[in-house]
C-alpha cells in the first residue's frame, strides 16, 4: 500500500484515549449524618445494645407452681414485677399461694390458673398502667385486710374467677379515679370482714356477684 495511503487510514482512526485522561463526574455527596461527632450507623448500633424494657413494657412470669412471695425476684422470669412490667400468673400444677404483704406495684395483673391463689394480705396491690386492664380469668384472688388500688385514668378490672375476702376490710378501687371500672361474671365472697369495690363503693355479701 503506497505510504500516504497509510497514512490517510491511520489518520482516520479514534484517537486511544489514555487511563490518564478518565477523570470521576463531578458529583457532590451528602456528607453522613453524624450525632454529636458520631456516625450515625454507629449510634445504632449503640442504641440496640440498650435493654428493650426501655423502648416498651414486658410481662414477667411467675415460674413455678410453688408457693412464695410476691418481691421473690428469682420465682419471676423477668424479676419482680414493678410500675414498669405486668405480672402474669398462669403456671398450673398443685395448689401454690403467691404472697403480697407489702406495698407492690405492676402495671397489669393477669391470674389466669385455676391452681393459683393470689394472696394480699394488709397491704396494696398498686395497677400503674394508664387506661391499662386487669383480670382474673382463674384462680383465686384473696384479700385480707388488703386491696387492689388502679392509681391511673381509664383502669379496669375484669373477674371471672373467684375473688374472696377473708379478714379485715378489702378494697378493689379506683384511687382517686372515677372511671375506674370492676366487671364480674365469677364468684365474689366475703367470709370474714367486709369487701367493697368500684369507685362508688359497692359492698359485696358472701353470695354476691356483679
């Protein structure tokens, strides 16, 4: 091929472009979101180590069907109940009393095993969850000289069990909440001393139920 035909062809062709000349578009990105000088994917990370009975409430368990009382930290699943968690007892097997004879709090009570019996003696149960709900779907509630107290708005209180008064004088309240509400459809009894429920004060017989 004649030389300027050659150097017509080679002419004609793209010039290479050199790995020299690839430059990056220029793109602006967002800077990371930091709290506080921190980066943000660590503070999550930090923030899941946190225990999750400070994000919501949990429920704590009584473990075992044996007697014991009520501030026993280890008969709980999650330790004794408080004005953080709801109580539940519902483990069944022989006949066991859980016993409450000092002041207690627990947002919720839920009694719901027919081989339980939960004992209040000369002291309060206090229900701290607000517009909460409690109940005694099993079981045996007993009050002597003791009560159960919903110190919140919008509380209430749900029998269908056996609720009996054996001494002294037992209240199942709303403390300084009108709207508190005590439904029954179980047993209510009083064989020693007096039982009285609800906000407006209701006086329950040996046979009564509401």
């Amino acid at each position: 091929m004649p030389a300027g035909l050659v150097a017509d062809f080679l002419a004609a062709l793209p010039t290479p472009i050199s790995l020299g000349e690839v430059r990056r578009p220029n793109v602006a990105f967002p800077a990371r979101p930091r709290l506080k000088g921190i980066p943000i994917c660590m503070a999550i990370g930090a923030a899941s180590l946190l225990p999750m009975s400070r994000c919501r409430s949990q429920t704590t368990v009584w473990l075992s069907a044996t007697s014991g009382n009520w501030t026993t930290a280890a008969d709980w699943s999650a330790g004794a109940p408080g004005d953080s968690n709801g109580a539940s007892i519902t483990v069944t097997g022989g006949s066991y009393t859980v016993t409450v004879n000092s002041n207690a709090l627990t947002m919720s009570l839920n009694l719901n095993s027919a081989s339980a019996t939960l004992l209040i003696s000369g002291t309060s149960l206090s229900l701290t969850g607000s517009g909460g709900a409690s109940s005694v779907q099993a079981g045996t509630l007993q009050l002597s000289g003791g009560s159960i107290a919903a110190g919140t708005t919008g509380y209430s209180f749900t029998n269908e069990g056996t609720i009996s008064n054996i001494g002294g004088t037992g209240y199942i309240y709303g403390e300084g909440n009108p709207d508190f509400a005590f439904t029954n459809s179980g047993t209510v009894s009083s064989t020693g001393g007096t039982l009285t429920w609800a906000a407006q004060g209701r006086t329950a017989s040996p046979t009564s139920a509401r």
